[in-house]
C-alpha cells in the first residue's frame, strides 16, 4: 500500500531565517515520532529550496522538498522563471495548478501541460491540482489534488465522504491511482480524511505553517495507518 501522503504548502511564507526556525521546531517532534506508512512532502518557495535541503540532509529529517510551480519553459532565456531542471537538484516533487496560480497568475490549461512535460522530462514527481472535477488533468501527472476553492483557507472543509467521493470519480476518469484532498485540512479535522477509504493523503496550506501544528497533524494522521 502506497503511504498516506501529507503535503505541507507554505506557498508565498517565511524568510529563511524563519524557515530554519520551523525546521529546528519540526525536528524537534519528530526525532523520536515512529511514522506509519505516512510520507510527508514540504512545498515551499523556491529560494528556501536550498537551504532547508542542507539541513533536512545534515539533520536527517524524514521530509521531501518541493517547489510550488515550475517553468514551462526549458532553461535559457526566460527571465525570472525557474526551470524543472534547477528545481530536481534541490527537490523531488512539484505542485502544478494550484488554484491561487490559475487565479492570480492567469495560469492556462495549455501552459500547466508544458509545464507537466517540463517537471516530467526533469523526473520530478507532479502533484497536480484541480478545484473541480471536470478540469483538465494532463498526461503524465502522478498525484492529483482536489481543492474546492470554497475550502482553501477559509476552515469550511469539505466533508470526507463528499472528498472520497470526488477524488474517486476523478481517479476514474484520469486512470491516477493517488489522489489528496485540500483545503482547511488541520490537525483537528485530518483523522476524518485519513480514516476514510479513497483519500491517500492531504494537502495543507496554513496548518504547515506552524510546525507544532503541522507535527499534530501528522502524528492523528498517522497513528490510522
Ligand atoms: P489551506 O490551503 O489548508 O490553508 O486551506 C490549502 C491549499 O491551498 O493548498
């Protein structure tokens, strides 16, 4: 059985003075915490990339970095971007279509299919996020998140069985096996999700946040895997 996945998104937070802190915090709790069957993924902004890997490595931290958008473009002359390949030095995972890029970024189906293949031909594993079922999902994604826009920062989380239910029919109609729900998912209302069958992990904005929060989080999560 493939692990619960827990994917923290700090999206636009933290300096890296402060994104060390949390790291020392998080390392903290989780040093002596036995994981069950639980992956946990960190999605942070890009200049955090590097140095949160030297000291997850340094630390020994059970935690996977990954960027929270990827150029569509290949490297060269597209000033500002960063490409798939300098994002898989530093990370294995990306998040793509997040709502918040579509919205504010005019992000358009057709640019999330290059930038797909970008993070596919750079081997980096895709979490892809669609706010209704009948969005485009792309070939080759791996993980697929389902966020109702409703959900997303605002503590009016969808109820698991209703999450089940969409990540099930998107499941079918895309043929990916792994599928997260997100949107206000805390360390209160994450044993619902993580209980239910269909769900196989989380998507966390504001909740992974805060270390403390996020380390409670992972341990309701994980003592039902
Ligand atoms: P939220 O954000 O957990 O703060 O609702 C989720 C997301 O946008 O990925």
């Amino acid at each position: 059985m493939n692990p619960f996945l827990i994917v923290g998104n700090w999206k636009s937070n933290k300096t890296t003075t402060e994104a060390m802190e949390w790291l020392r915090n998080f390392q903290f709790s989780i040093s002596n915490f036995q994981l069950k069957n639980t992956s946990i993924i960190l999605c942070v902004p890009f200049i955090l990339l590097y140095p949160l890997k030297k000291e997850i490595d340094r630390l020994h931290v059970p935690l996977a970095l990954g960027a929270q958008d990827v150029s569509p473009f290949p490297k060269g002359a597209f000033t500002g971007e960063v490409a798939a390949n300098q994002i898989k030095e530093l990370a294995d995972w990306v998040i793509i279509g997040h709502s918040e890029r579509r919205a504010y970024f005019h992000e358009t189906d057709e640019e999330l299919v290059f930038e797909v293949e970008q993070a596919k031909q750079a081997d980096l594993n895709v979490i892809f996020c669609v706010s209704d079922i009948n969005m485009i999902v792309p070939h080759g994604v791996d993980v697929i998140a389902y966020e109702p826009i409703a959900s997303i920062g605002t503590g009016k989380n969808m109820s698991a069985g209703e999450a089940a239910d969409m990540l099930q029919t998107l499941k079918k109609k895309t043929g990916i096996t792994r599928a997260l729900y997100g949107g206000s998912v805390t360390p209160e209302t994450v044993r619902d999700y993580s209980k239910v069958e269909g769900i196989d992990g989380v998507l966390v904005g504001g909740a992974s946040l805060d270390p403390t929060a996020f380390f409670q989080l992972i341990d309701v999560a994980s003592s039902y895997m």
